[in-house]
C-alpha cells in the first residue's frame, strides 16, 4: 500500500546525474583508484629498476641520490609510463588504471586530447617539478590537492587544459 506524497515535502534531485549529451566528471575517489592501479603498474619497472642500480643498497646505507641519478631515474620512469600507457593515451585519452574503471581525460571542449600536447603539458611539468631538489615533493602533493576544488580538475589538468569525466 503506498502512501498519499505530501505536496509539501521537498523535492528530491539526483545531484550526481547529468543531463543527457552532458559530459558527468568522474568521481574523486574513482581517479583515486585509477592513480593507485597505475601507481602498482609503475611499482613493477620501479621496484626492479631500484634493486638493479644499487639505490635500494645506497638507501640502507644513508646516502642520498646524487641529482644525477635522480634525472635518470625519472627520465627511465617517464619513458616506462609512456611505454605501458602511451597507446592508450593515444588512442582514448586514458591510462591503464582509468580504462579499467571507465574514465577518460578529455578537453574542455569534450574530446580526445591530442597525444604529444597532453604529455607534454599533462605529465611531464609535475614530473620534472618532484626531481627538484628539497621541494620536489610539494608540486605533486599540492597538485593533487586541487582534486578538491568543485571542477575536480588538478594543477596538471589546469596546464593541459582537461578534464576527467566517465567514460561509459
């Protein structure tokens, strides 16, 4: 049996739905999970890559990574994600990690980004940014704080000029 509705109740609105043709952002904690999947994708060239160099030994030991190696870790690392993810920014505007939980990065206009500017502007200044000596660990942190702002768009998606939205 149902009810009689109160013509003085509130009106309920799914706040989280999007008109149809409007493009819906993708959740915070959804490019949250994509960033973990990735970041475990990069673990894997990481953790070898550390092992092999001597870092880890150098690590134990107290010593700190000459800025040398530091640009050449993170030269490798770069070209490892382009490797394993290049395709698929290419092709869709997506890492491994949001293609697995349907998101995309795309313009402010809503379409696929074009591949050497959104690398170029996307990823590489906050990587080059954390190889900084004594701050670069500040750029990536308050880069992805911006995550909070209402349009859920980071510093590097304020450089590149994009979004993330769902992909489905």
């Amino acid at each position: 049996m149902n009810a009689p509705q109160n013509p003085y109740s509130p009106t309920r609105v799914d706040l989280e739905a999007s008109p149809p043709g409007v493009l819906q952002l993708a959740t915070r904690g959804t490019r949250l999970g994509a960033a973990i999947i990735d970041g475990l994708i990069s673990l894997a060239f990481v953790f070898p890559y550390m092992w092999f160099s001597g870092t880890f030994e150098a690590a134990m030991r107290g010593q700190q990574m000459s800025f040398t190696s530091v640009l050449a870790m993170g030269g490798a690392g770069f070209a490892f994600f382009l490797l394993v993810h290049g395709y698929l920014l290419y092709r869709s505007g997506q890492t491994i990690g949001k293609k697995l939980l349907n998101i995309a990065i795309v313009t402010l206009e809503g379409n696929k980004p074009d591949f050497l500017p959104l690398v170029a502007k996307r990823y590489l200044p906050i990587q080059l940014a954390s190889m900084i000596p004594f701050v670069g660990s500040f750029p990536p942190m308050i880069d992805v704080l911006f995550i909070f702002r209402e349009d859920r768009r980071c510093v590097h998606d304020l450089i590149a000029g994009t979004r993330v939205i769902n992909a489905s």
